[in-house]
C-alpha cells in the first residue's frame, strides 16, 4: 500500500456519493507539513511581505467560497 495511488471516484457533492449505492466510505488522514515548511512561509512573508498575505488571502476565500477560477496566476510558475 504505502504511497500507491488507490482508484477512486470523484463526486459533486456529498448527495452524489450518498445516491451511488456502490460508494465506498475512505477516511483521509491531514497533512503534517514538515518543520521546513515553517520556515518556507516565514521566508515568504518576510521577503513577500504583503502582496504574499494578500494572496494567501485571496486563496483562502477563493477556497472557502468554493470559487477557485478567480485565483492570481503563481508568482513562480515552477511551483506548480
């Protein structure tokens, strides 16, 4: 098992998978980010400053409203 990829179907919505009765219930354990993580954002927002809040903020309501197609484009491509 470990990292394979495992088949899976996408659903809309939580009543679509409810409606497929051959829906298969999977729980998905968060992500830990690794201690280098930390110290990436907080390079970010040093050398960033407040354009790279701003886009945090932008993500995270494009995110929570469910409304990805208005994000900015990567600021490095690359990073995709």
């Amino acid at each position: 098992m470990g990292d394979d990829p495992i088949p899976c179907d996408l659903y809309p919505s939580v009543e679509a998978v409810i409606a497929d009765p051959d829906h298969y219930g999977v729980a998905v354990s968060p992500w830990y980010p690794p201690p280098e993580f930390l110290v990436q954002i907080r390079d970010a927002v040093r050398y960033g400053g407040t354009e790279f809040l701003d886009l945090i903020v932008q993500a995270s309501e494009a995110i929570t409203t469910r409304n990805e197609g208005n994000l900015a484009d990567p600021i490095d491509p690359n990073s995709i």
